[in-house]
C-alpha cells in the first residue's frame, strides 16, 4: 500500500507543486545550493515568509563560495526580518566548512551532512532527498501529521517509532526528491492541520483516518508570555545612545538601545551614565514568536563627555549599516 500512496503523491506533485525560487535552478550545484539555503531559512519559518528573503540572499550570495567568503556581518544583515539569527550564523559556518573541508560541495552522505552547524537529523536527510535524490525522508511538521493520518496513529506509546516506521516503508528507489517535496506539499496544501481537503484527496481511499471517520481536529492554541523590558533613549545631537550589550536576547550582533530586564538597572544606570534626569515617555508592545515584549521606554541626557565602555552614540545613517534588531526601528518609531 504505502508505494502506491508514494506513486500518487508524486503524480500529484509533479501537477500541482508551487513554483518556489529554491526549486528552480541552472544545474545540480545550483540546486544543491539552493536546497541548503532554503532548508536553514524554512527551519521555523512558513514558506511565503520565506521566498522574497530567499530571492534576495541568493541574489547576493549565488553559490557556496560567495557565501563563505562574506562577513558575518553581512550575513546577519541580509538575514535581518527573517529572525532566529542563530540559522544565518550555523549557514554561514557551515559553508565555510564545506569550502574548506568539502572542496566546496556540499556533503552528499549523512555522516557528512550531520556533522555541520546548525545541520540536525531532519535537514541532513531533507537535503540526501531533495538534493541527491537519496532515498532519506526527512520527518517535519507535514510530514508528520500527514504520515499519522494515513496510518491512523495515534500519539501513544511508541508513536515516534511507529511514526519513522511508516515514513520510511513510503521510501522508493526512483524520484525520491520528487516523493520528500511532494509529501511536505501536500501536508501544506491538502492534508491541512485544521481543514484537510479530504474530498479532494487522491489518496483519501488509502487514507485509514478518512475511511474509519476519525478525523479529529484539536486546535492548538500558542501561549503567549508576556515579557517587560526597560529602554534607555538617550539623544545627543541627532545621536542616540547604543549598544551591544543589552539585556535583548543573546545575539551580540544586534545593535540595540540599552535594553533591561529589571526596572532598576534604568536607575543604576543614572549614577552610571550621570544623567542629569530619566522621564518615563511610554509603553509599546513588540510581539516576537511567542512573546508580547512590553517596552517601557524612558528619555535621558546627560552632559557627561566621557562614554562608559561598550556603549557609543550613533546617528540614524551609521546605524543603517549596522545590524539592528527590529526593535530599533519601532523605538525609533515610537519616539518620532
Ligand atoms: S483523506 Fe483527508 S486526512 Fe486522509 S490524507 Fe487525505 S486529506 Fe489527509
């Protein structure tokens, strides 16, 4: 049964697969370049998010060389609204190993493959699939709902085995690549998580949830924390006081006003700074994933010439060309 599920779900690809820019390409290391491009940037991303970033990094960086050989920072910066940095950094890192260790082809084996940074079980066999046409299935959100559905299972014990179990009895020898997008598109488009088009499925005779009537669907709701920050706006001659070490997440890269967890860093940081006063301006809201930060923004001046280290004032084209948080600009905007 499962081949023939595997036959209908290519057929139905090759039909009515979306035309994305990562599966368009000039040559095998074009697609391969592109496969691992795309794969880090659709890591927690949806894929309309995705392509008009995915266009413009490619139309920076064509191939695995050029990627390599930029800065970081650039990187970072080409990435900037994608979020997640930590997946521009792992890329960057990996293509530099693959330039390096690699001759720079990217690993066409596991082994290779799942030793890179930001490189984990899934994306290693979604590239040995999509990109090698490898007989590998990786198992993300798609597959999995659509995979449980065909096979009724349910998530009781052992359900991950019985899961991996399932995928790979789909594996065939021909038009794997074909088989890993096709599967992915169709969880995304047909088996949707809340409305599934089951009348219109091609394989909905095969589909045991269809034909026992279990189609139960949970909606799952995020929860969403609330986080309080506390910002310093501090403007000295069209420059505003910034830094990389606030209190905003890890990322060191991010330029940043100076961002703090707790309401009395701001009043430590009157002796620190010696400002003259500190005046409460607002409160704005920044949603991020699944977080709603409050941001309680208070102005500052000081006449103090000396600058304390690893903060600097910067003028609204010097941060242009630094890597900057959202959030800089929606201060920034908060404050016009
Ligand atoms: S019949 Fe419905 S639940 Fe089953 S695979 Fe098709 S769309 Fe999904």
């Amino acid at each position: 049964m499962s081949k023939s599920i595997s036959k209908k779900i290519i057929s139905w690809y090759c039909k009515y697969q979306r035309n994305l820019p990562w599966r368009n390409y000039k040559n095998l290391k074009d697609r391969q370049y592109k496969v691992l491009v795309s794969e880090f940037m659709l890591q927690q991303t949806q894929v309309n998010t995705v392509i008009p970033f995915f266009n413009a990094f490619y139309k920076k960086y064509k191939n695995i060389q050029s990627l390599s050989k930029t800065s970081n920072t650039r990187i970072l910066k080409s990435w900037q609204g994608l979020g997640f940095y930590r997946r521009a950094k792992n890329l960057h890192a990996t293509s530099k190993i693959i330039c390096q260790k690699h001759k720079g082809i990217i690993p066409s084996n596991y082994k290779g493959l799942i030793t890179l940074p930001g490189v984990g079980d899934y994306t290693a066999k979604a590239i040995l699939a999509i990109a090698y046409d490898k007989p590998f299935l990786g198992i993300d959100g798609n597959i999995k709902r659509l995979v449980s559905r065909i096979f009724l299972l349910n998530s009781s014990k052992n359900f991950l085995n019985k899961l991996k179990t399932k995928v790979e009895s789909l594996i065939i020898n021909k038009n794997n690549s074909e088989l890993m997008q096709g599967l992915m598109e169709f969880g995304a488009l047909i088996c949707k998580p809340n409305n599934p088009l089951c009348t219109k499925c091609p394989i909905s005779n095969e589909c045991q949830t269809y034909k026992k009537g279990k189609l139960n669907i949970k909606k799952k709701f995020k929860k969403i924390n609330n986080k309080n920050y506390f910002v310093i706006v501090s403007k000295k001659k069209n420059k505003y006081l910034m830094t990389y070490k606030h209190e905003l997440g890890p990322l060191k890269e991010f330029i940043n006003f100076p961002i703090f967890v707790k309401k009395y860093s701001i009043k430590n940081s009157i002796k620190k700074f010696k400002f003259n006063n500190l005046k409460y301006i607002k409160k704005i809201k920044i949603p991020i994933s699944n977080q709603n930060c409050n941001l309680f923004l208070y102005s500052a001046s000081t006449t103090n010439k000396k600058l304390i280290k690893d903060y600097m004032y910067v003028n609204k084209n010097q941060l242009e060309k630094k890597f900057q948080s959202s959030f800089v600009k929606k201060i920034m905007e908060a404050i016009k």
